[in-house]
C-alpha cells in the first residue's frame, strides 16, 4: 500500500487551483490509483505514459518526478503540472502550477527539491 503525503505548500497550490478548475481534486484522487501501481515497491507497471511522466532527480533515497495532471475541463497544453517525490512505499506531492500562470520549470524543479528535504 502506497503512503500519499503532501507538502504544506502544495496544499496551498492545490487550493489555489481547486477555485481555478472545479474537477483539480478528482484528477488528483485519479493519480493516485495510477501511482498505486506505476510505483508499487514491490510489482510495478508502467501504465503512465512515459511522455507524460518525467523524472526529475534521483539519488539512492528519493527520486523526484513531474507529471501532466489530467483534468477533465482542461484541453492538454492547460494541464497542471505536479512535481512529486517517491520513496519506497511513499509518494510526497511537492508542486503543483499550471502553464497557464507562465511559470519556470527549472524555478519549480528546484523548488520541488528543497521541498522534499522537509518531508524526507
């Protein structure tokens, strides 16, 4: 069984989306059924598309990785992007940030690895 933890500051993220797009916490409830199996410590199956998923980092603790979120009300290009940490049978949401708000990747990929330091 999977542990599914989140940073205070993607919950605050989240929030924020959430007022944006009406069905952000059924795409999130979605993930993480997928992640259930996409990162079984024990049996894993890739069924997330490796175009979708994009590994960040990794080190011999944690692996850190990006994924389009998908929500229904939203064409493809508008899916927010959610950076989150696996750790054995643990997943951490980190970030969470929509195209539409023009952000840096390379400022959230950071963000995402000093974020896992709190939680890991």
């Amino acid at each position: 069984m999977i542990s599914f933890i989140s940073h205070l500051s993607f919950e605050k993220e989240a929030a924020k989306l959430k007022r944006r797009f009406s069905h952000l916490d059924k795409a999130l409830e979605s993930f993480k059924m997928l992640c259930e199996l996409q990162f079984h410590p024990l049996d894993p199956q890739q069924i997330i598309a490796p175009a979708k998923l994009h590994r960040v980092t990794q080190n011999d603790l944690q692996s850190i990785w990006k994924v389009e979120l998908a929500v229904p009300e939203l064409k493809p290009n508008q899916f927010p992007r959610v950076w989150f940490a696996v750790k054995g049978s643990n997943i951490a949401f980190l970030c969470i940030v929509s195209h539409i708000d023009n952000y840096s990747d390379n400022r959230i990929n950071q963000t995402a690895i000093e974020r896992v330091s709190d939680i890991f």
